[in-house]
C-alpha cells in the first residue's frame, strides 16, 4: 500500500507541472480559434505543422528516454556512461536528420502546403494567414531548428527525473509554457493593439509586422525552446564524451522497438489530421483540419493526466522491477488508473456544453461528436501504456514493435478508406480502434509473457460502466449538462462506495 502511495505522490508532482502546462497552453485555443485572430483554415496550418513535428520529436527521441531509464536500473553503477550514451545517440540522430532535410526544404514545403491558395483571408483582407509556398519554407526552417534542440533536451530532462528532481523539471517546463503563451499574446493581441492606438514605435512595429499570420505561433515556441535549453545547461555540461560501445549497440537494439511503439501512439494521435489534408478536396481541407484539431483539443485534459501518469510511472516501474510484490503493485496501480481516467472521460462528456466555449467560433462547434471516441481513445491508450510495462521489464520491446505496427497499420489502412466519405468523424472513430486494438493485444501477450495479476473483471467494468454513462449523457440526453452531471456524481459516489476501505487503508499509510 506505501509503494502504490509514493507512485501516487511521484506521479502527482509531475501532474501538477504537467496539468499546469497544458491547462494554460489550451487557453490559446480560443485565440487560434477566434474569426478575429485566425480563420478555420488557418488553425487547419498550425494543426498540420505541429502534427508532423510530433510525430518527427519520437523519431528525434528514438525511445531513448525510456531505454535511458532501464540501464540506469540495469547499470547501476555505471550511470554516467548510461547518460552519455543515450546524449549521444539523439545528438548523432539529429546531425543526420539535418543532413536529410536541409537541402530539401522546398520540396518539404510544397509536399506539406495542402492548400491550393497562396493566402487564406477573412474578415479583413488585408490579413494575411500564411499559407503560401515561402510562408510554408520560413515554418520549416523554424522547426527543423526547434525538433533539433527538443531532441537535445530529452536526456537531460529524464537525467532531472532519474535524479528524483521534480520541482526542477516543473519549473523549466512552466518556463516554456510561460514564454510561448506570452510570446503568442503579445504577436497577437498586443502588438496590433500598439498599432492601432499609435502608441510609441508603432511606426516602426507596423513596418515588419503581418497581422493574422500564423508563423508568429512557431516563431514563440523556437525562442521557448532556445530558452528551455539554456535551462538545462548545467545536466547538458556534465555530458562526457566518454562512451561504452557495447551497451551503446545494447541500447540502440533496446530502444528502436521503443521508437515504433512511441511512433503508433504519435501517428494514431496525428496521421489522422495529416490525412485528411491530403485526402479531403483542397478547397476545404485545412478548414476541416481546423475544426478536427480544435475539438480535438476537449480530450486535451484525459491527454494531460495520462501524461502526468507516464512521467512518474516509467522511473518508478523500473526502480521497483525487482521487488517481490511488484507484480500486486503494479495491479493496484491500474485498478485506480482505471477508475481515474474513466472519472475524467464520464466528467468531460457530462461538461462538453461548457468546455466547448473554449472554442468561441461556433462554427467549429459542428465538429464535437468527435470528443466521445476521441476521449475513450485516450482511455484506451492510456490503459495500453500501463500495459506496456510488462515488455519494458522485460527486455522484450519487440513486443512492443509489434503491437504498435498493428495500430499503425490500422490508423493509416482505415483513414485512407474511410476519410473521402466521412471525413474526421472516421479519423476519430478509427483513433478509438486502434488504441483499444493495441490495449487488447498487450493484456493478452503480456499475460503469456509477463503475468501480472491485473483485477480484469473490475476493471472491465468500470470501463464498460463508464461508456453506458456517456452513451446516455451525449447521445439519450443530447449533451444535457444536468443529466449527465447527475450520472456522473453516481459513477463518482459508486466508485467510492466499492473503494472505500482500500483508500482508507492507503491514506492511513
């Protein structure tokens, strides 16, 4: 019971930097989101650049952050060269990335510009949102630089964790937060403000400066990485070029099994949007693209704790591996796993009527039948990743491999099929299939391989509980806020009533 408190303690430290950021980072969604700010289309650009920057940050970080924290456990007294070589293979990864890329920008742009206009407008026309051939060249370039420095900080952010450093990794994290928000704020808020008040310098702001252009949102997180990378000298300088080439072939071999699955949770969470860029007629593409993004961002909260859960749950897993009760540990992790996430899936159904205001554009509103499938997706995914501790602890990440190519092979068979008739309402469904697919094949292989003693009944139904729940909050209600904020207390009270005395027993711990 005080192992299973700990993790929680861990794990709600790491939440709160974690909830902390995505909270205020998805309070710019109603700005993007705004017909004053930017138009449908051009919210359909930023969810397009930063969906293929996702999933290029798990090809940069090549699961080293995971293989980071197993040889620590596996190589004790031999951390150093652990830190060292897992620096260096992201440093290697990235030098080739940029050897790979630089020389093609321009092809990259017309390959990733889906729209067939030079500008998207509205409102007024002389806005212009960028999403010209030369708008797209500037957003690569400053991605390229920012995948390469995100990639730089990985390690070094998991060395802060390793070293059981919490507050340290919320407070450069918060930093980075910080600076983006105040950097979007101020490019499109404030700015346009001092010009058309004429306060000092406008002249001059209004010689550079394009209203409405969208390149200003990548150009804050460029300077918020460069920031957050400054933060992290001092892991950055203990760096030694000191390595071990066996465990660094021992590592590789560890962690691209890890790279592929980190990759099937990246491409279900972002192939989609791509896809329906390049499948749906370009006149409306980047506006569909839009609506899915931003209603896609509702889920964002089941996405934070899910998140949270990881960053406290991949040390402490491997630091207790060799405990003689890890295995009963590790189940009673999932039971209130499980019971956290389907709290928050019924929770967020129950709410949709007033969560959907943070997109103030009601035309984007049209899109919200996606948040059900797209949340239990995440309840699904999260699942998985509690799941997935069996194949990391025991050496067999092909597993791994092999799962997460099942739910790839799905997402981007299904997409392709199904996205020219029903466009991102199978993007969200078949987001659902693919985490619940990956969540099945992981119980059921690592139950052969790596028994845990998991309460499948209980769990099961929590999760099947929870779905009747918002089956009848979103659809027999139709997103009634009283009644599904009543099935919710139920659910809440139920849980409490059949958990009660277990909590109590962990408290008094």
């Amino acid at each position: 019971m005080s192992t299973a408190k700990k993790f929680a303690g861990q794990t709600a430290i790491y939440g709160v930097s974690t909830i902390a950021g995505r909270v205020l980072s998805f309070f710019l969604t109603p700005l993007y989101t705004n017909v004053k700010a930017y138009a449908p289309g051009a919210y359909g650009v930023l969810t397009t650049m930063f969906s293929y920057v996702s999933i290029l940050n798990a090809v940069m970080a090549f699961g080293m952050e995971t293989t980071f924290f197993r040889y620590l456990n596996k190589y004790p007294d031999n951390k150093q060269k652990v830190y060292n070589n897992a620096f260096a293979s992201i440093l290697t990864i990235t030098i080739l990335f940029l050897l790979c890329t630089l020389p093609f920008i321009g092809h990259i742009a017309t390959f990733i510009n889906v729209s067939q206009s030079t500008s998207l407008t509205h409102a007024s026309h002389s806005t212009r949102v960028g999403s010209s051939h030369t708008d797209f060249v500037t957003y690569i370039k400053y991605f390229l630089a920012i995948l390469v420095i995100d990639a730089w900080c990985v390690i070094p952010f998991a060395k802060i964790r390793a070293d059981g450093k919490p507050g340290r990794y919320g407070i450069i994290k918060l930093t980075n937060i910080f600076i983006f928000i105040i950097l979007n704020l101020t490019f499109i808020l404030v700015l346009p403000y001092w010009i058309s008040h004429h306060l000092t310098g406008w002249a001059w702001i209004n010689g550079w400066y394009v209203r409405g252009w969208v390149g200003y949102v990548f150009l804050s997180n460029l300077v918020a990485s460069v920031i957050t990378f400054l933060m992290l000298l001092p892991e950055l300088l203990k760096i030694r070029f000191d390595f071990d080439k066996k465990m660094l072939l021992e590592m590789y071999a560890y962690s691209w099994p890890v790279l592929v699955a980190n990759l099937s949770f990246i491409i279900n969470e972002n192939l989609d949007k791509l896809l329906l860029g390049q499948l749906l007629p370009p006149k409306i593409s980047l506006h569909e693209v839009g609506i899915y993004g931003a209603c896609a961002k509702i889920s964002l909260f089941l996405s934070i704790f899910i998140q949270a859960f990881r960053l406290g749950a991949e040390p402490f897993f491997f630091s207790h591996a060799k405990n003689k009760n890890s295995g009963q540990t590790y189940a009673r992790i999932m039971d209130y796993f499980v019971i956290t996430v389907c709290v928050i899936f019924v929770g967020l159904i129950a709410n949709i009527e007033i969560l959907k205001y943070f997109i103030p554009n009601k035309s984007y509103w049209v899109g919200l039948p996606v948040v059900p499938p797209l949340v239990f997706g995440y309840v699904s995914l999260g699942i998985y990743m509690n799941l997935s501790v069996w194949y990391k602890l025991s050496d067999q990440t092909k597993y791994g491999l092999y799962i997460s190519g099942v739910g790839a092979i799905l997402t981007i068979v299904l997409n392709v099929i199904f996205i020219p008739q029903y466009s991102y309402m199978a993007s969200a469904w078949i987001s659902l299939i693919a985490y619940a697919t990956m969540m099945v094949l992981s119980y059921l292989w690592g139950q052969k391989n790596y028994p845990i003693p998991y309460n499948l009944k209980k769990n099961l139904a929590y999760i099947i509980s929870s779905i009747i729940i918002v089956y009848l909050s979103f659809y027999v209600f139709n997103r009634n806020i009283f009644a599904g904020d009543i099935l919710l207390v139920l659910f809440i009270l139920a849980a409490l009533y059949f958990e009660g005395k277990d909590l109590k027993a962990i408290l008094k711990r």
